[in-house]
C-alpha cells in the first residue's frame, strides 16, 4: 500500500509492507530528504534473489505516519525507487 508520509520533515511517498522487519530507502531519495546516514558492510537479498551490498544505515530518523510519530532505522540502498 502507498501511502503519504512525512520522513525527515520532507514529504514523500512510502510504500507500507505491515510483514516487512526492514525499512530501505534509496541512496537518492536520502539525498533529496537530507537524511543523514552511515556506512555499513551488510549484505540483502533481494526480491530476484541475487545479494546486494547495503550502502549504509539511517538510525533514529524522525516519521510520521497519519496521527502517529515516532523514528525508525532504515537500510540505505543502491537500489532505485
């Protein structure tokens, strides 16, 4: 389900996975939101299978959701949107 969100005081579209354990966002949506992120040396699997090298970690980021707000971690990755 898309839903709008607001992360990292931006406004954007979230794809919302309630089964999902992991948030992932692009390295270039982390550009365009300003959201500061760390290195990481982590590895995913993706959807086709294959094994894709995380670009690094967003920890404690700000998100609210509808009436609710809290933060989050997300994976950064070289995947597109």
């Amino acid at each position: 389900m898309n839903v709008d969100t607001n992360i990292n005081g931006y406004q954007v579209m979230a794809l919302l996975d309630t089964g999902a354990d992991v948030n992932y966002m692009s390295q270039d949506t982390t550009c365009k939101i300003e959201l500061a992120w760390v290195l990481a040396s982590r590895h995913f699997k993706s959807v086709n299978g294959d094994w894709i090298q995380l670009t690094g970690e967003a920890k404690e980021v700000p998100v609210s959701l509808g009436q609710w707000t809290g933060t989050t971690n997300f994976s950064v990755t070289p995947i597109d949107d």
